[in-house]
C-alpha cells in the first residue's frame, strides 16, 4: 500500500507540477522570457501621464525612477525614462510640483 501511494502521490505531484510553474510565471515572468520587459508592455506616455497626475511631487518621483534605472545598468531601461520625460516635457510638465 506504501509503493502505490508514493506512485500516487508522484504521479499527482508530476502531473500538477507544470499547470502550477505556468500559473505562477507572471505576465513580467513570461514577458521577459521573450527578451521583453514590463517596458514594452507600457508606454512612455502612459508612465509618464500616471507620473504628473498621480504623484504629489512628480519631478521628485520620476527622478527616483530614473536614479533606479541608472544603478541597474540597463540600457533599454535608461532609454525608457529618458522616453518617459521626454513624453512628461511634451505634455507641458515644466518641472513643477502638479496643483
């Protein structure tokens, strides 16, 4: 009754292990197995609007952000923020705390 239990409980484990890897693998997970990042997914733009409404000191916020890509060395999320900016300084932001 042992043998036929562990074979249970392996055959249970072995067939439950790949629908639980997959469920945990989330969307940056999957994302960046595809060379892709969380970047890609969300635009400039939209950072860079959720940035000036949301927070209370939107220069400050965004240049944590971009301190933060800096130190990971990451090319593509360098070029994000600086893209993000760019977007912020399009959409009339000057620097300025929002009101």
């Amino acid at each position: 009754m042992t043998d036929t239990y562990s074979s249970d409980c392996h055959k249970m484990s072995a067939s439950k292990s790949p629908p639980e890897k997959s469920t945990c693998e989330s969307g940056e997970d999957s994302a960046s197995q595809h060379g892709r990042t969380l970047w890609d997914i969300t635009t400039p733009e939209e950072v860079a609007y959720s940035i000036i409404k949301l927070e209370k000191n939107p220069q400050k916020d965004f240049l944590r952000r971009q301190r933060n890509a800096l130190k990971s060395k990451n090319k593509a999320n360098i070029r994000f923020w600086e893209k993000v900016w760019e977007a912020m300084e399009a959409m009339g932001f000057n620097g300025q705390e929002s009101s």
